[in-house]
C-alpha cells in the first residue's frame, strides 16, 4: 500500500468528449491535488482518479499560511487539475483547532481565485488527522529521511489523498460548508 501511495501517474490524459472538455480542454478531470496545508509549508500530491493512486509532489514555503498564489494557480492550471483536496487538522474529537479554521479559510480563499481565474476547479475540505505522524513513520520505514525534521508533507499529502479515494463522499465541497468563524 506504501508504494501505491507514491506511485508515478504514468497513465494517459483521457480523452472526453464532454461539454466540460471542449471548454476547458486543459482540465484532466481524472487529476486532483492534495494539500496538506500549514502555516510554515504546505504539502502537495497529485493524484488520479483512474488509478486511486498519489505521488507526491511538491514542498510549497508558506507565508504565515499564505502560498504563493501565482505560483500555486499555475500549478493548477498547468497539470490540468480538476479538484483540489484540502486537509482539514481536526482535533482527535473532531473539533476544531485554530490550524483547522486556518485552513478551512485558505480552501475558501483557494476557491474564491479559482473562481476569479475561471478554472473549472472544485475545492474540497477532508479530515487529515493523523497522516503527518504517518507520514513520518513511512518515511522512516522506508529510509525517506534520516532525521525526524525532516520535511514530509509531500508524503502526508499522499495519505490525505489516499483518505479522499477511499471515501470521496467524506470530503465537503467548499461552498457547501457554512461559515463558522
């Protein structure tokens, strides 16, 4: 299952011929984005729907939360990604934490410039408890890294990708989720 986490996307683009496809024949609806969000760097893994498999992908620096939004929208737009997947850092009883209001406010901004661009891009919200701890144990398992600082958010993403495929129905849309803070 660990291999299947990171697992190369060496699939073909699927050619559709939907409305969907002709207006935007950039879109991949097959791909999504995972985003283990933090305040210092941000986790990211591509995924597909295809093949129910993630690869990490990439370590974003973050600016007390905030991305770089141009390069984080290129991103999007360049791989052709249909949904994004943001993690949501619940607390063990399924609270809320002040990183998990933080988080559930960059999807909303996230959604708010997919919107602006005009990227047909849904934005998804989806419980990450625990997949940093997991993340490291897999990375240390499997001689990833070589010291417990080092960074494994890229791997974390993998997991909360992994969580999203074995239960899509879980993850809440962002404009769906009434604003609480």
């Amino acid at each position: 299952m660990v291999d299947s986490l990171l697992a190369t996307d060496n699939s073909n683009a699927i050619n559709s011929d939907t409305d969907a496809s002709v207006a935007q024949p950039n879109v991949k609806p097959h791909l999504i984005l995972a985003l283990d969000y933090g305040v210092k760097k941000m986790g990211m893994a591509l995924g597909n729907t295809v093949t129910e498999t993630a690869r990490a992908f990439d370590i974003l620096v973050m600016n007390n939360g905030q991305p770089d939004w141009d390069n984080l929208l290129g991103i999007i737009q360049v791989w052709g990604v249909a949904k994004v997947v943001v993690g949501l850092p619940l607390n063990m009883d399924g609270s809320s934490s002040i990183l998990s209001k933080r988080a559930h406010k960059f999807a909303r901004r996230l959604a708010h410039r997919v919107m602006e661009q005009h990227l047909p891009v849904t934005v998804t919200l989806c419980d990450e408890r625990l997949t940093s701890v997991a993340a490291r144990e897999i990375a240390w398992d499997n001689g990833w890294i070589q010291n417990e600082r080092d960074p494994i958010d890229d791997i974390a993403a993998c997991i909360l990708m992994s969580t999203y495929f074995a239960d899509p129905s879980s993850s809440l849309a962002i404009d769906a989720i009434k604003r609480t803070d």
